[in-house]
C-alpha cells in the first residue's frame, strides 16, 4: 500500500522524472509559460515555486547586504558583488543551480522573474486545463504559467511531446504535406503566358 506517498511517477524512474522536471521548470523560466499533460503540470509546480521562493529569498538578502554595505560607505558595484560572495549573497543562486541544473534558466529566474513575485508570498503559477485532449491517447492537456501579468509569455509557448500517431495519421500527414510541396512546385515553375498578337487594322480602301 501508497498510504502518505504523493510522489507522481509518471512512468519513470527516479532519476529521469527529475531531469525531466528540471527541463520543464527551465522552459518554464525562458518562455513563461508550457503547455503539457495535467499530471506534469502539478508535478512539476511545487519544484518551479521552490526554486521562486529561493529567487525571492536571494533578492531580500541582496537587499540586507546592500544596506549595510551603504552604511559603510562601499558604493562601487564590483566591491559590492564580491562582498555578496563573502557575506552569503550567491548561497540561494547556487542552490537554484542545483536543483534545475541551468545555469542561463537561473539568470533569467533572478534577474526578470524574481522582482515581479516581489511582494507575492507563494503561489507563483497558476494551471489552467484546456477544452481539448491530446491526440493519440486522450491524455488531458494543461497550461502552466506564471502568475504575475507582467510577465509576458513568448509568442511561440512551448508544447511537450505530444503521444505517437497512428500509422494512417502519419500516412495523412505525410500525404498532404507531399500535395503542398506539389503544389509549390507548380506555382514557381508556371511561366506566365505571352499575351495573343495584336493584329494592326487594314486600311480602308479609297472610294473610287
């Protein structure tokens, strides 16, 4: 018996559900919001908000050190980041790094995201479920983004792999992705057709 274990497998083992976590929270961070199957979307929120909180926890200490490092008269912005180093500023952005093991994710986490889930104390992502299924094995389909409407989604959001077609839909596919090309083809190669000779008008014969 499972009793107290709400750990989601998701048909994999351990290590690849969190590498596949950890994948999905940084297309999460680079696009703002994905689109993937229900039970990922709650796996994978309480690991996004984790590592928000330790975003948000980063910019509060950021703002103790800066403080005291005004207090004691240290305006210049590299002594600054090398006293953050010295008095615990980058601990929350390695443990970050840590968990979703890009380093680039974590820079926009920190850097974009953070200051807009500010004054926002937890609840970082909102799931909305989608009317349609995911074709092939009905799987019901989510969105995950996050919360704060000054965070702009990207044009082109992120969809997970979607379930394996059956053979006549790649048949289908393959057929009418073939009548495009056809027709392109034919469009490039159509010369246009030169106009008709334009006869000129016999002259009217003199009256006699």
């Amino acid at each position: 018996m499972r009793h107290l274990k709400r750990t989601a497998k998701l048909g994999r083992t351990g290590s690849h559900r969190n590498a596949m976590l950890a994948n999905m929270v940084c297309s999460l961070i680079k696009h703002k919001r994905i689109t993937t199957t229900l039970a990922k979307a709650k796996a994978v929120r309480p690991v996004a908000e984790k590592v928000m909180t330790l975003a948000r926890k980063s910019l509060a200490r950021e703002e103790l050190i800066r403080e005291a490092l005004a207090k004691e008269g240290i305006t210049d912005e590299k002594a600054i980041r090398r006293e953050m180093g010295r008095r615990g500023g980058l601990h929350y952005r390695r443990l970050a790094v840590s968990s979703v093991k890009q380093e680039d994710a974590v820079a926009i986490l920190f850097k974009e995201l953070a200051p807009t889930q500010k004054d926002r104390p937890g609840g970082y992502t909102r799931i909305v479920q989608a009317a349609v299924r995911r074709k092939g094995d009905a799987a019901p389909v989510a969105i995950i983004e996050w919360v704060d409407g000054d965070v702009r989604a990207s044009a082109t959001p992120v969809v997970d792999v979607p379930a394996p077609a059956t053979v006549s839909e790649v048949k289908a596919e393959e057929a009418k992705i073939e009548g495009s090309v056809k027709e392109v083809t034919l469009e490039e190669t159509k010369t246009e057709e030169p106009d008709a000779e334009v006869k000129p008008a016999e002259d009217e014969k003199p009256e006699a």
